[in-house]
C-alpha cells in the first residue's frame, strides 16, 4: 500500500499521555505512521517542550504548533455563545489559526485531513477527503452532567448541550468519514445516518500496561485526570460512600488516587488512609501498588481507558453497568456494582479472597489483550485510509 499523506489537526498537543484524548490520538498516529506519512497540527496555547515534540517526532514526518493565546480563546468563546455553537468548538477555533492550517493544508496536498473531536471540526469541515473522530458524543456527556453543577449555572449546561447536539448532527454532513468510540456513544449522535459511523474503540498498550511484582501498599486504587468531573464525583463517591461501609463491615482500608491536576474537592479527601498522588511520572506505579482497582462511574461518556489499564496490569476491577455498557466485559471479568452497598461487599469479598481475586484478575487479562490491544483495534482505522 502506497504511503499517503495525512493531516491530523488536534485540539492540543499529544503528549504527555495525562488525558483520554491525547491517549488515543497518539495512539493512533503511532500505528498509522507504520503505513502512512503523519503530518501533525497541534493547537495550543503553551509552550511545547522539546521532549514532548520529539516524542511525536519519532512518529511525525512534520509537526506544526499553531498558538492560539488565551484572549483569543475567551473573545472566540463568546462569539460561539453569540453565534449559537458550543463553547469548546469557540475555545479552539481561530480565524488566524484557521488560515495558518489551510496554508499548511494547502502546502502538504494530503490525501486525508483528519480531525480530532468536534473542537477542530470547523478547520476541516469544508475539504472532500476528510474524516472526523468525535469520540464521544459530548452532547450527552454534558445532558448527563447537568445536576452536578450549581444550579444558577444548570441552565447554561442544558443549553450548552442542547447546542452541542445539534452540532454533532450538523457537521456529519461536512465529513466523508466519521468514527466513534463505542455502539452506545453513536447512538447520541442525532443524526439519519449515523450507523455509517465507524467504532473504532480506545485500546490498551499491553506491553507497556502488565502485571507487575510489587508490594501493595493499598486496598484500593482510582486513577485519572482529576479534575474531570466524572472522575471527581467517582472519588467522592468512594470515600464518602462506599468506604465508610467497608471500614464498618471489614476494618481500616488504605486507597491511593492517582491522577493529574487534583481538583480542590480531591484534595480536600486526603486523610490518613486516603492518599491523592497528584501527577506521577509513571501511572503504573499507582495501579501496581493497588490490591483492587475501583470504578464507580455514574456520568461521562466513552470508555474508560482507566479500566482498560487497571485490568492489562492485573488488577481485580469494580465499576458499574453504565461503565461497563462501554467496555463489555462479563462477569468472570469485571464486577459490576451500582450501589454503596453493592460496592463495599464486593470489595470485602475481593481483599478477603484471594482465589476470587487472582480468578478475576487473570480473566479481566485475557480480556484486554483479546480485545483491545491499540495494535488490533487501529488495524480497523487504517482501512478507512486506504
């Protein structure tokens, strides 16, 4: 197969790994690169490091840093409020930007102009050859959401997903391509054709994400950006809810949360059996100092490449069935648990039995790596570029 040019536009740049989206774009531009020429256009607004641009390097035939400074970003956010577009899609458009990336689009002559999340759709709606990957369905994510949020600002996020929605449909048209993460995240894409988009699922580096020996120093382990509210109410909801009844039924637990930009309400948990890590170079050091990998999500949207991790290192996993409507795992995989109490029990169940827990844990193995190696799961995202 001859190698093509592409263009993949991000809405930021994909490296460090601390956010879902990075991790799947960075991903996928690693795998594609082995067939194609990868020519990269990261918005930001900050200072990329060199190590992080040479990290891409080893994948990028070009990369281009386009800067959109924070008073653009504020001025385009209240335009999009004006104009009736969702917010992010404002925070990351750019008139100036707009013309730097068409001069470069117009240089490079691709074959494909991909780009990533809704946020970047405008810079590329208006070519032929072009693919979108919305990754999730962000309109849902914020209807979902709306009760979490104080309530003079709840009317703003209902409208803000309202809009959002009706911009995930409007832009389907304007792409030849578009792809998505899970089943049940196309299916909140408002639009007559949707069945057209592709699932073209999150994986998991299983070389770099395996069973390691080490001491475990914790009974349970949460990881993520945590400053994403859905990670933030399920670290709430394990400390508030779910621990106070294990300590009740079964004795003193010890859980570690790990996870970049800790908001104000996870560091206000921090006591002398809850531990927040804040950034770690290495995430598997948390997950491997874990007995048990716990889970509850009850908002968001997409997979939970979380999960994907904790299991590809061997850890015992626990979250509910929205989690799981996303991941598919059975029960000889994961434990689905959609209450406090239901939570606590499995826990206890867990850390009291350790045939249970290695059964669990060898199974949910055997999962990831049949199902969601990134090598297997990007092989159905290169056929959509031949």
């Amino acid at each position: 197969m001859k190698k093509k040019k592409i263009i993949i536009v991000t809405p930021r740049f994909p490296f460090p790994l601390e956010k879902g989206d990075k991790l799947r774009i960075y991903h996928q531009i690693k795998y594609i690169s082995t067939y194609h020429e990868i020519h990269l256009i990261a918005l930001t607004e900050k200072k990329v490091t060199y190590k992080n641009i040479n990290e891409l390097k080893k994948f990028c035939t070009k990369i281009h840093i386009v800067k959109i400074n924070m008073m653009d970003r504020l001025w385009n956010t209240m335009i999009a409020f004006l104009k009736k577009e969702p917010l992010q899609v404002g925070y990351f458009y750019s008139k100036k930007a707009h013309k730097k990336i068409t001069q470069i689009i117009n240089q490079t002559q691709p074959e494909w102009c991909y780009s990533q999340l809704i946020r970047t759709a405008k810079y590329l709606r208006q070519y032929d050859n072009n693919i979108i990957d919305y990754m999730d369905a962000f309109s849902k994510g914020l209807e979902r959401r709306v009760q979490h949020f104080p309530i003079i600002i709840q009317p703003i996020i209902k409208r803000e997903a309202m809009i959002t929605r009706k911009f995930e449909e409007s832009i389907f048209q304007d792409f030849r391509h578009h792809t998505i993460i899970t089943k049940n995240d196309r299916q909140h894409i408002h639009h007559i054709q949707k069945e057209k988009i592709h699932i073209i699922k999150n994986g998991v580096d299983t070389q770099y994400y395996k069973p390691v020996n080490k001491t475990k120093e914790y009974d349970i382990v949460f990881v993520g950006n945590m400053n994403y509210p859905p990670n933030i109410n399920a670290v709430l909801y394990l400390c508030k809810y779910i621990l106070p009844i294990i300590e009740h039924e079964y004795r003193k637990c010890n859980i570690l949360i790990g996870g970049a930009t800790p908001n104000k309400k996870v560091l206000n948990l921090k006591s002398d059996n809850i531990c927040i890590s804040g950034w770690v170079k290495d995430i598997r050091e948390i997950y491997a100092a874990g007995k048990i990998f716990v889970a509850p999500m009850f908002i968001g949207t997409g997979l939970q490449n979380k999960l994907l991790e904790a299991m590809a290192m061997g850890l015992p996993c626990i979250t509910t069935k929205f989690a799981n409507n996303a991941l598919l795992a059975n029960s000889s995989q994961i434990i689905i648990a959609n209450n406090p109490k239901e939570f606590a029990i499995n826990c206890i169940e867990l850390l009291n039995n350790n045939i249970k827990a290695e059964k669990l844990k060898q199974e949910g193995l055997k999962f990831v790596r049949e199902k969601y190696d990134w090598k297997k799961v990007n092989e159905r995202l290169n056929l959509i570029l031949k």
